[in-house]
C-alpha cells in the first residue's frame, strides 16, 4: 500500500468519525459528586460486610441484585450483576461491577451504567467510638452520557441525598436491633 492510498484512508476514517459524533456537538457530559456520613449503632465487621451487593438484602427488602459473574455470590473485584429498578423511570437495567474491594480498609465501590450515564458509588467505613460504632461515608458521582443522563443524574442525586442518606443509617440500625431480638 502506497503512503498515498493510508492518508486517503486516514483522510475517510477521521472523516467517518466526525460525523459519528455530530448529533453530539450540542451535548456537554456533565458530572456531578455528593457525599454524606452516618453513623451506625455497630462493629465495623458487622456492618461493612451489609454493603456487599448480596449482603445488601438483609437491610434493604427491595434490593434483588441478579448475578452475572463470578458463578456465586461473593464480593471481589470483577463482581458483575443486574439490577431491575422500579420507580427509575425509562431506566430499565442498571449494570453493576465491582471497581474496587479492599476489606482490609474497608472500602469497596461499584461502577454503575445504563445507556444514558454511568457513575461510582465509593462506600467507606471506619471505626469510631472504642469500635462499638460505624462511621460510614458514601460518595455518588454520576456522569452524563447524553442530555437524558445529565438530567437523570441531578434528579437521582437530589432523590439519594434528600435525607443525607440517614434513611440508611435508620434501615441498618433496625436491621441490627431486630437480630438482638432474635
């Protein structure tokens, strides 16, 4: 092939692509983080584990996480699994993965996508209070992949952090004292 006939091809390819990307030249991605802190009424080793995506049943009766990878239920990198939201609006399918997993400081995070945005939730516990209690931080950042993502994602945020997720700390917490009762 002459140098000719791969800058005519360059030429094509280049071309091709700025039109792949012209129903886009309006769109700016826009990205948006929130953060906030509760504290639960437990060990750290108790409550860090809740935040696992097949652990996340005990304390929230709605979650139903569908396996992907690996072939059972056990929290590493590479976790892939499904979620089927209800209330989400034209979001049918979020897709799942674990991005990070370190038990050993107790964090993990998820990416999360759909055809519209993608974001990382970043869970980070710590010990406070001679070890008796759970300082838990959770941190969202979403990305729009279009002008449906960005809106979703401000309205997902505002939704997620309308109570600085002390809704969680309350489910946890109950979670908790109905094992005492047990």
């Amino acid at each position: 092939m002459k140098t000719t006939d791969i800058i005519i091809l360059l030429a094509i390819s280049v071309t091709g692509c700025k039109g792949q990307h012209k129903t886009n030249e309006d769109f700016t991605s826009e990205r948006t983080t929130r953060a906030a802190s509760f504290v639960v009424e437990e060990t750290i080793d108790n409550v860090f584990p809740l935040f696992g995506a097949f652990e996340e049943r005990k304390w929230i009766s709605t979650w139903n996480p569908v396996l992907i990878y690996p072939d059972k239920e056990i929290i590493e990198e590479g976790t892939t699994f499904k979620i089927y939201p209800q209330g989400h609006g034209s979001e049918k399918e979020f897709l799942w993965i674990v991005s990070k997993y370190d038990p050993k400081n107790y964090l993990i995070q998820y990416m999360v996508s759909t055809e519209n945005r993608f974001w990382t939730i970043t869970v980070k516990s710590n010990p406070i209070e001679n070890d008796i209690k759970t300082e838990t931080t959770v941190t969202y950042t979403f990305t729009g992949l279009n002008a449906k993502g960005n809106k979703l994602n401000k309205e997902s945020l505002d939704n997620m952090y309308k109570n600085n997720l002390q809704d969680w700390r309350e489910l946890m917490n109950t979670y908790f004292q109905s094992l005492e009762k047990q």
